[in-house]
C-alpha cells in the first residue's frame, strides 16, 4: 500500500474518532517513507506528524485521568514540533502553509498543557509558549494571501490567543498586571470580531462566529469590572459588557429562528450564556448601586435574566453543562430571597448548595451531615449578608509596606498557618465543647501533611484593643495599621464554597468528591484548586463558646445549650441590623449543635470519617475570652508540602499568597503610636507614598488615647 494510502485510510478512521487505529496507519505510513527526501516524502513525513499530532491531541480531550492527559499532550506536542521542523524544509508558500498550522496546533496544546499541570512555574512556561506560538502564526499568515482559509485560520488564532492572556490573568496575584493581562485578551476577541465582520458576506454571514466574538469580549469587560476599585470605571465596564452580550442574544436569536437543528442548538445555548452573563453585569451593579431604588430595579432585572435562562434550558437537548448552570442559577436566585425576607428559603437553597457540593448522600449519617451543612450555612457570610459592614485587618507597618510595594516589590496577604496562632486552643474549643476530645484532631494523627490556613479580619475597625494586641513594632503598642476592607460593600467576589477543603477530598470518604462537576458521579477532579484561585475562598464568621460560671452574665451569650457535661452560651455577634435574621442563624446554630452533640454522645464508637468530617467546622469556633476580636476568617486545608504552600524565611513560618491587598482595601488606619517606633517613621511620608502607588486608598491617623512608648 502506498503512503499517502495508508494516510487516507487514516483520516478516515480518524473522522470516525477511532484514533487508535488511525495512529496504526500513520506509523505504517511512516515505515514506507524511504530514500532521499524529496518534496513529496517531506510533504508526507509532514503530514504523518501532524495526524499523530492531531490523533494525540484528540485523545488528551476524551481522557479522564490527568497525568495521561498530560502525558499526551506532550506526544502532541512532540509531533507538531516534528512537523514544524519538516515543514520549514518545504519549498515557497507550502511551506508557510504547514508552519502556520504547526504552530496553531502547538498554541492549542501548550495553552491545554497550561490548564493541566499544576507545577505554577511549568504553567507560566507553557502559556508563554502557546502566546509564542500564537504570535507566530499570525505572523505567517499576515503574509500569505487573503484567502477564506487563512482567515478562518486568523479568526481562530486570535480567539485561542485571547484564551492565553485571559488564563494568565486568572494565575496572577497582582492587580495591575492582571488587568493589563485582561486587556491584551479583550484586544484579541475584538480583533478577533473584526476579522470576522470583514469575512462575512450576504451567503455566510457567520452570525455564530460574531456571537461567541461578543461573549467573549462582553465577558472580558466583566471580569475587568470584576477587578476594578473605581466604582465610576467598573460601572462603565459593565455598561459595555451588557452591551456586548445584548448583541449576542440578539444574534443567537436569529440562530434560534433557523430551520437548521445545529443552529438551532447553537442559537438557544448562545441566548443562554447572553441571558446569564446580561444577569451576572446586572447584579454586580446592583452590589455597587449607592441608592436603594436603583439597586432594587438593577437586582429586578438581574432576576428576570436568570429566569429567562430557567426557562430556556428544557429546549436544549442532552447539553453537558446543564447541572453546572444549574447550580450557578442557585447561587444567585438564592440571593433574591434573602432580598425579599424569605429567610427560611434562603438558608435552605444556601444550606443545600453546601450539602451537595461536600457530601454523599449514602456515605454519610445524615445526622452529622445535616448538622455540619447547618452550621456552615449559619457561619458563612456571601455578600449579600455583609453588605457594606468594613472589616479590619490590623498588620504591622513592615508587612503594610511589603503588601503595597512601598520600597519593594509588592507581596500578596498572606493566608497563615493555624500551629502558631494567639490562640493556643485554635481548633479545640468546639472538640471540648462537644466532649470528644480524645479523637486526638488536634495532632493531626491520621493526616500529618495536612494543615488549617486561615487570615482573620475583625468588625472592630480602628479599635484600641485590636491595635495594641496586634500589629505592634518594636514591640510597642499602636504602632501597626489598620487595613479596612468592604467600605464600598465590593470586596467579596464569586467565591467556591468547596475551596477551603478541596485538598482533602481525596483522602477522606466524609467529602463529596465531586465539587460542581458531575453530581451523578462523585468523581474527584484530579487538578486540584489552584494557587491563584484562593481569591474565591469564602468569608466565615467565628462563632464563640463559653462555659457557664458566676463569672459571665446569661445576656452575654444568644443562646446556652444544656450539655451533658455541663451549661455552654453561644455568642455570634449580629451582622447589620435586621434582628429577625440574626435570630433566625442563633436559632439554627443551636439547633445544630445540639444535633452534633447528641449524635457524638449517642455514639458507642467513633468512625474514621466521623473524626475527618470536624476539619469542616472546627476552626470556626473559640473560646469565649478571644469575643472581643468579632473575627471572620478565611480559611483553607491544604498538604503543607503543597505547592501553593509557601515558607518565609524571615518569619520562619509556612502561608499561601491570597490577594493583591489593593484590590481590596479601601483605607488604612496608622496606628496612633505609628511614629512612635525605632524605625522613625513618620505618617505624611507613608501618605505621600500612597498617594503615588494607590490613590484609590483612603490613608488617616487615628487619635485613640494611648500612651507613648517609655524612652
């Protein structure tokens, strides 16, 4: 059989997804090629690599299992590279022709390879190879001629090119390079729309290539607005995000009226996306909206986007991502029912959500689970619940500096280790409270890699006690800051309520394995969260414990709880004013832990999954003494030699990097002692600092009575 037939037999099984047997034909193809190499065997050796290329690549996307995705991407790109080598030998315009798809290809597979591993230093390499490609392609063909081909080719390179920059925006902590990173891919979609606009005509006016170009930027203006502290500039990101994704629906709607089943299809999931993202720009204006009737009229129609997309979903025939838009929906309807009071609505969908994300129904006591969801539920504060409340996180002047660049590079906050915390009881106080002590948690017994992260935040903002127990320099009292964060009510983002305890999944039957992708399988996804992904963490409130004596009054405490081994008082301080919402938690927080005592005290024997499934709560509870901090928290559980683990050897301590703090902070507070310390610093040079670096930052001093420090 001859070469080129062993090739056309291959491209026929390989359009029948038998890629295997396609692979057959090409290494058989490859045996023949024999004697000098003359145009016609470099075409062909050219041509048999890229089909192994495109075969590997293919067979990466229906692979479950990470490392073998890995594993043949690196075939794929192992074949393209050959491919370029051979192509390059090729005579005139040929040549550039099979360049130009070597390094398509090769930007396909780095930019996958990128999504995939989890080494961060080998994900930046890969996306900088895949824009490398990119940028090569294009290259090449701005040279060849205008022909529909290459355009086609143009259009897509450009999007794949966005794709680059938009994943390297979402894996860098810093702000400023984020956004610029979110620019270079809003500036490829919007080439990427010109192209097609010049390519369109009367016969094929590629109505779905110019809905997808829409989306793409609409949601680019959507994830800039995200990341925009100006509240004037991120409403005029928004504008143009909706603007963006109206045109979309409009153009899926014209899809959605064609006689074609494809375009149909394709019509109906792009009026879905539009519908859905039009609802994400509208309720983030609503979030930002200063009065309360344009607020309610933006929250209205962010409502009836997301009830467009219910009602559109049926007409979709076996669509994958059905149960992800599902729960996305949940996530936001769920907020209109703490807008209209409905509390008991709200809290269940709020419970439910977390109960299906980290438990199996059958592998559990429903007892423990419903319990564990329940408190979760009460102690997790979205932004809708915290509103506009300032938390304060009070640092050292050292570490402020170091957070804002000022005379260094700037360095992200830091999520801590819980070992050395103040509180020498951290994660313990609930275990005593509940009577199990001799689980032995607080050892780590069974998980030694493992490890509670968490950075706290206060609502005492500019309080005395905070400022002298923390921050301090030179050991000096009031010298730290304050760093307030949430003034404009726009600090928490989306957030992913199984991110704290994803690490874990894998090793402990107590978790759902599933996260948000298949809710019928309950299979674990082998990429774990990624580093620059902790921005999503959720924001938890610290519930305080006391045990009854003379010494603390009944009124300290919302509720008391007998106990077997005697009289506890829970207190959880009120989140804005509404006292029947406050009520309503105290009441469910009661309830549940009654129902965890009474299910570890009924308990003969204590199970594995048991011990493991307090990892959930138990860092979310101290003891009554620490009341006065009213903490919240973000935390995470992770492997202490994992790679978003880092260690600083100043402090001689492990974290994990977790946010540009000028993207959150809206003031700092410099405490009344600031100047007061043997570095000799001084307020109006750390003002005029700020002013250069983040001018969005609001800087005061503040006037607390305290005594100077003894010389």
């Amino acid at each position: 059989m001859s070469v080129q037939k062993f090739i056309d037999e291959s491209r026929v099984f390989f359009k029948e997804k038998q890629f295997d047997k396609a692979e057959q034909r090409l290494k058989q193809a490859w045996q023949e090629i024999i004697g000098e190499a003359t145009q016609v065997q470099i075409q062909e050796q050219n041509d048999v690599r890229y089909w192994l290329g495109c075969c590997s690549f293919e067979k990466a996307q229906r692979t479950e299992k990470n490392e073998k995705v890995i594993q043949l991407l690196k075939e794929a790109i192992k074949y393209f590279q050959q491919q370029l080598s051979l192509a390059k030998k090729l005579c005139n315009t040929q040549a550039s022709i099979e360049e130009q798809y070597a390094y398509g290809w090769l930007g396909r597979c780095y930019l996958e390879l990128a999504i995939r591993e989890k080494i961060v230093d080998t994900t930046n390499i890969c996306l900088h190879q895949a824009i490398r490609s990119y940028y090569h392609q294009l290259d090449i063909l701005n040279i060849l001629e205008k022909k529909e081909d290459f355009v086609k080719e143009q259009i897509k390179a450009q999007n794949w090119l966005g794709h680059c920059y938009s994943e390297q925006s979402k894996r860098t902590l810093i702000s400023d390079r984020r956004i610029r990173l979110i620019k270079k891919a809003l500036q490829c979609y919007s080439q990427q729309l010109d192209l097609i606009k010049q390519a369109a005509t009367t016969l094929r006016p590629h109505i779905l290539e110019q809905a997808q170009a829409h989306s793409w930027i609409g949601g680019a203006y959507l994830e800039w607005a995200l990341h925009t502290k100006n509240v004037e500039s991120a409403e005029g990101l928004l504008n143009k995000a909706i603007d963006h994704h109206k045109q979309e629906l409009q153009l899926s709607g014209e899809l959605d009226n064609q006689d074609n089943q494809i375009d149909k299809q394709n019509g109906i999931i792009g009026q879905i996306y539009a519908q859905y993202h039009i609802g994400c720009c509208y309720f983030e204006q609503a979030r930002r909206a200063k009065d309360n009737t344009q607020a309610d009229d933006l929250f209205q129609k962010s409502a009836r986007s997301f009830k467009n997309v219910r009602k559109q979903i049926p007409a979709l025939i076996d669509w994958p991502k059905t149960d992800l838009l599902e729960n996305s929906l949940k996530h936001y309807l769920k907020y209109f029912a703490y807008r209209e009071q409905n509390w008991m609505r709200y809290f269940e969908d709020k419970k439910a959500e977390i109960k299906e994300l980290l438990f199996i129904s059958k592998a559990n006591d429903s007892r423990l689970s419903n319990a564990i969801s329940t408190i979760l539920a009460v102690l997790n504060i979205p932004t809708i619940e915290l509103g506009s409340i300032p938390l304060a996180h009070y640092t050292s002047p050292i570490v402020c500096h170091k957070l804002f660049g000022i005379g260094d590079e700037i360095n992200p906050l830091r999520i801590g280790s819980s070992t050395y915390m103040n509180d020498p009881s951290e994660g313990k106080t609930l275990l005593e409270f509940l009577d199990v002590q001799d689980l032995e948690l607080e050892n780590k017994v069974d998980y030694p890699t493992y490890n509670a992260f968490f950075t706290c935040f206060s609502s005492r903002v500019n309080d005395l006690n905070q400022f002298r127990l923390y921050g301090k320099e030179d050991g000096i009292e009031a010298s730290g800051c304050c760093l307030v964060v949430n003034k404009n009510g726009d600090w928490l983002k989306e957030v992913d309520l199984s991110s704290p305890f994803r690490s874990l999944a894998s090793t402990q039957k107590g978790y759902a394995e599933n996260g948000l992708q298949d809710k019928n399988s309950h299979k674990l996804p082998e990429i774990e969260l990624s580093i620059f992904q902790f921005e999503k963490l959720p924001l938890y409130q610290i519930a305080y414990i006391a045990y009854e004596d003379e010494y603390i009054s009944r009124e300290k405490c919302g509720r008391w709880l007998e106990m077997p081994h005697g009289k506890f008082g829970i207190r959880l301080k009120p989140i804005g004013d509404n006292k029947k919402w406050h009520e309503f938690r105290l009441t469910k927080l009661e309830e549940a832990l009654q129902e965890l005592m009474n299910f570890f005290h009924n308990k003969n024997s204590f199970e594995e999954e048991d011990k493991q499934i307090l990892e959930y709560i138990r860092y979310l509870f101290k003891d009554f003494a620490f009341r006065d901090e009213e903490e919240f928290r973000l935390m995470k559980i992770a492997k202490i030699d994992a790679e978003e683990v880092k260690y600083c050897d100043v402090s001689q301590s492990v974290f994990i990097p977790y946010s540009d703090i000028r993207d959150i902070v809206d003031e700092v507070i410099l405490g009344t002692n600031y100047e007061k310390t043997s570095r000799g610093r001084k307020a109006e040079v750390f003002q005029y600092q700020m002013r250069k670096l983040c001018p969005d930052v609001k800087v005061s001093s503040s006037s607390l009575p305290i005594n100077p420090p003894l010389r």
